[in-house]
C-alpha cells in the first residue's frame, strides 16, 4: 500500500446554515446518519459528516480537496491523526483528562467460557469523579462479586450516564462462524457503547474517550472502519485503564455485574451452576451439560470455539 493510500481526516467548524448547504449539495450521495449527525455522504474519495455542533468531518485519501470547496466559510483546525492509520504513537491519553470530563470503557466474560461478552461505558465529571472516589469505586479485579454487584447499585443510583451492552452467545458464535475474530466483536462493541453514550450525553462538555486497551489501536481502527463506521474523536487507548480512569473502573464495574448476572440466568436455565474461567474445572462442567442437554445446547450459553468444547469429551 502507498502512504497516500492512507485515510487522512480533518476537521472544520462551519455555521450550522453552511452545513444544511452542504447536505443539499450531497444530497444524491447521503449515507446513513449517524448519531447526533446532521448528514454523511460519500463521495468517490471522501466521506463527509456535518455534526449539530457545528464539526464537519472529512475522511479519505485527499480530504483536503473536498475540504477547499467549503473551507473559505470555516475556521482550519488542526488535522486530526492524518496519515497516522499505521503509527501507534499518540494514542495514550493525557494525564489530566483522568480528573476532567471523559468516558471510559470496559468490557467482561472474554475469557470465559460460559456466558456472554458484556461492555459498559460510563461518563465522569469532577464531581461525580469525587462521588465516585467516596462509595470505593476501583479496579474491579480487586473486589469480590458481591461488592461488584453492591456499586454497580451505586453507580446507576448516582445518575451516572453510562451504556452496557451484552453480545449474547448464539449471536457470538454466528459471528465466529462469519470469521469474526473476538477482537473484532470487542471493537464493536465498544464502539458502539461509546456511541450510545455519547448521544445519551448529548453535548455535556467531554475531554476524551478511554478504551482499556484490549488490542493495536491500529487494529481496533481497522476493525470499525470493516463495517463502515469512524472511531469517535478524542479516543484514547491504555493498558489497566481501570487503575487510571474511575470512568473505565466503573464501565468495568458495570460490565462485570451484568455478566454475572446473564451467568446466574443461564446456571438457571441449565439448572447446572456454569464457573466462570476457562478451566479443567470448567470441562468437567460442559461434560455435564452435554449430557443433559446435548451438545448443540452450548451454542445458547457457552462461546464454542474455546477448546473446552473438546477437551470436555475426556470427561464424558
Ligand atoms: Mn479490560
């Protein structure tokens, strides 16, 4: 691939008429509109999304062409990340957006066998960053379930905006079938999350979104524009983001919860208690639903491709 293959973005700020200009003159080439967008449209090179804020946002291999059409009426921000798909610098946020206006974003149930992928995304201000501080909210690692369970309780009772999502486990398994990689269904998902957030918070002030980092930024880019859709602005990616962000602890918080809660739903429809992890203690565990329920039973309650699916015949 050529550098000037690369997808370039830039940013302007247009009057709001200007915009409704613009979605007239692509009016033959509208897309989708996405959240809190007032058009996309695509073009041969470039595709274009005019925002309610005023943002417009050109993405392509030469957006500075279609940018010049308008740009006499707008005000010139600085490129964001041109040219930078396959550069890995820049993604880590800085350190005072931890304290100021951001969303972070968590995910639980990857690594286990049985029960579902969950993601939660919350929004923080100072002030409820220092709420948040006061009831214990932390890395979810170092709490028990119970406790887990108790803040999530806490969190949705102090107004937080947040967005929980579940991938259920037929649609995870269809989607491996599809030769989805869990690091895909992952991307999604939190992008996802972090859209229904973002128009859940409207136009509150926002500094940053933080993805505890599950993947290459590059690769979680790749992923979102596989089915068409941009990554947010302002998104940032760091390893134990849980240690760092009250925004990822309490997504993670958030997302822990409702997967032990979809376990304690499937145990019951089982009428076997499912573990989590993935472990021989685990296999012993399918062995048995197998013979209860036959095998293609695991397709509602467990992620199949996992080894244990085999392994377990040892037990039967
Ligand atoms: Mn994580």
């Amino acid at each position: 691939m050529n550098r000037s293959d690369f997808l370039s973005q830039i940013v302007q700020t247009f009057p709001l008429k200007l915009i409704d200009d613009m979605k007239r003159h692509y009016r033959k080439q509208l897309t989708k509109t996405p959240n809190g967008a007032i058009f996309r449209a695509k073009t041969n090179n470039c595709v274009i999304t005019g925002y309610r804020s005023g943002k417009v946002l050109f993405q392509g291999t030469d957006p500075e062409k279609e940018v010049k059409h308008w740009s006499a009426d707008g005000k010139q921000h600085a490129p964001v990340r041109k040219k930078s798909v396959n550069k890995n610098t820049n993604f880590h946020p800085p350190e005072t957006l931890y304290s100021t206006y951001h969303i972070g974003s968590d995910e639980a149930g990857t690594g286990d066998y049985f029960g579902p992928i969950t993601v939660g995304a919350t929004y923080v201000t100072p002030t409820s960053i220092d709420k948040l501080k006061e009831i214990g909210v932390k890395d979810s690692k170092d709490l028990s379930d119970k406790r887990i369970r108790e803040l999530a309780n806490e969190i949705i009772s102090l107004h937080i905006p947040y967005a929980l999502l579940v991938l259920p486990n037929e649609k995870y398994n269809k989607l491996r079938k599809a030769g989805w990689t869990q690091g895909k269904m992952k991307s999604i998902m939190h992008h996802h999350a972090i859209q229904k957030l973002l128009h859940k918070i409207e136009r509150k002030p926002m500094e940053g979104i933080l993805i505890d980092q599950f993947c290459d930024p590059a690769i979680y880019k790749r992923h979102i524009s596989s089915e068409s859709e941009y990554p947010q602005e302002k998104l940032y990616f760091k390893t134990k983001a849980e240690s760092y962000s009250i925004a990822v602890a309490a997504g993670s918080i958030l997302a822990r919860t409702r997967f032990v809660q979809e376990m304690d739903l499937l145990s019951k429809h089982a009428g076997i208690t499912l573990p989590k992890g993935a472990s021989q203690k685990v296999d012993k565990v399918i062995a048995a639903v197998k013979q209860k329920h036959g095998v293609t039973y695991l397709n509602s309650c467990a992620k199949v491709h996992f080894a244990n699916t085999h392994k377990a015949d040892a037990y039967l």
